[in-house]
C-alpha cells in the first residue's frame, strides 16, 4: 500500500477573497488540506517561517514579489529531513505570483525526490496552477509530477468533492 505525504502552506487572516480583502481564521489552503485528509490517509508537513509575513495582505504580497524576484528562501521553524518513506506527495499551497511562496521552496529542495509522485494543488484567486507544475519539475528533480489541481480559493469551503475525484482519479494512475 502507497504512504502519502502532504507538505503545505497556508496563511490565515487578511487575504484577498472573492474580490475583496478580509479576514479569514483559516487559510484557504489549510482547509483544501483538510479535505485531502477525508479521502487519504497521510502524514502531514506545514511549512512555518521563521519571520512571519505581514499580517496586513498588501504588505505580505510585497514581501512574496520580493523573495520572488530574488529567488530568496526564507528560514523555516522546522524543516522535514526525509521523504524516504512516502511514495505520494501532495505539495499544496496558495499561489503568490504564480507559483507557491519561496517557503514552500525553501522546504522542498532540501529532500530528495527520487522515485517519488508528486501531486500539486494551489489555492488561487483567478491565477489557477500559474507555473507551480513546471517549478515543481525542476525543483523536485527525480520526481513524476502529476498533473495538479488549482482551487479557487473564494470557493475552498465547496470544494470538497472536486478534491475527492481529482485525488481518487491521480491515485489510479
């Protein structure tokens, strides 16, 4: 039997949603996580930085267009040293700039990906998968990344069954 693994990102509090910014106690991305659990078991890796973001969402998008353009990768709490046990791992997290926050990336280069499934899934506002997919295949060198699933993230809350079957129809491949 598979072992899957979740690594993720996720930012709560003030977020741009369905056109507006405001306040969430969850992010987006925690809650499509959630909905991962329903339907497989798994371990899961929540990617924590060190400096937090600005909780004020204008701010906090600078800081993502700055760690981008730099290519920086900030400084995690907590970094997960080893994949080897998993053969399934869902990267998920919402898209900044259309990719994943450099955080995602400071943890993911740091393993070794060989022989692994790698499934992405990203929460968005209107940028869907952006170029999560081809940042993954060079990262996650050694890696099949399958195709993802972009959620959108004002709609998180009814997605439920759409991660079902993405999830039940990657898993049969």
């Amino acid at each position: 039997m598979s072992k899957n693994l979740v690594i993720f990102y996720s930012r709560a509090g003030l977020n741009y949603v369905s056109g507006e910014v405001r306040y969430i106690d969850r992010g987006n991305t925690e809650v499509a996580v959630d909905f991962i659990l329903n339907v497989i078991d798994a371990d899961v890796f929540r990617i924590e930085t060190v400096k937090e973001y600005s909780t004020d969402y204008y701010e906090c998008t600078e800081e993502a267009k700055i760690e981008k353009k730099a290519a920086l990768r900030p400084e995690l709490r907590n970094y997960l040293a080893d994949i080897s046990g998993y053969d399934n791992i869902f990267v998920c997290g919402p898209c900044w700039w259309s990719t994943y926050p450099m955080a995602v990336f400071s943890q993911l280069e740091k393993l070794d990906w060989n022989g692994k499934k790698v499934y992405p899934l990203m929460t968005h506002e209107g940028s869907g998968l952006g170029r999560s997919e081809d940042d993954l295949k060079k990262i996650c060198a050694g890696a099949d990344v399958k195709p993802g699933l972009a959620v959108y993230g004002g709609h998180v809350e009814e997605s439920q069954d759409i991660i079902r079957n993405w999830i039940e129809s990657s898993l049969k491949e």
